[in-house]
C-alpha cells in the first residue's frame, strides 16, 4: 500500500488549509484513513480519522469543530479540511491507513508540511 500526500503549506491564522491522501496498492480491504501530525521535540498526535465502510468520524478535542475529515471511496482518498487555523496547528500532518480484518496492518504517507502564521 502506498500513501500520497497532498495539499499544505503557509497560511495566516484564522485562515484555511486542505490536505489530501490518495491510497494505491492493496487497497481492497481498507478499514479506515486518518491524519496525525507531528512537530519536532514531539510525539505524533492524532488528528482524524473516518472508517472507510461507514465514514464514522472520529476528531481530537483540539481540532474538533474546526477540522472536517471526509473521504472519496471511489479514488481510495481521505481529505482534512482545515479551517480557523492556528499557529499551534502547524506541524507535519502523515496520512495513516488501517488495511485488514482480524489482523490489521497499519501504512503511512510521507507526510506533509502545514504553517499556520501569527
């Protein structure tokens, strides 16, 4: 399974971004896609996710209401639109999906660069 990443760069806060992740491979038995960042010094953090059969959204508390995850099944692509950014969101924001059944194995994308200026 591959990851591309697309989509980041510079914005203002209080401004808008959109990242978007295109799953190619073996991709038939996709559980779900979701966004992590990381900034340097730091873990890498949860952001999003949706479930691929259902698209049940799942959100961090700290982007909740202002992030939106949604998802192309048709082109095996997952979107996080990010809006009222700030510049704590500014980080390297991977693509992360889930592939499998009982056992699930775990892909990532190459990630991409999201600054959020004061």
């Amino acid at each position: 399974v591959q990851l591309q990443a697309s989509g980041g760069g510079l914005v203002q806060a209080g401004g808008s971004l959109r990242v978007s992740c295109a799953a190619s491979g073996r991709t038939w038995n996709l559980y779900d896609m979701g966004w992590f960042r990381q900034v340097p010094g730091k873990e890498r953090e949860f952001v999003a996710r949706i479930t691929w059969n259902t698209g049940t959204t799942y959100y961090s508390d700290v982007v909740k209401g202002r992030f939106i995850i949604s998802r192309d099944n048709a082109k095996n692509t997952v979107s996080l639109q990010m809006n009222s950014l700030k510049p704590e969101d500014t980080a390297v924001y991977y693509c992360k999906a889930k592939i499998g059944g009982v056992t699930t194995y775990d892909y990532w994308g190459q990630g991409t660069q999201v600054t959020v200026s004061s």
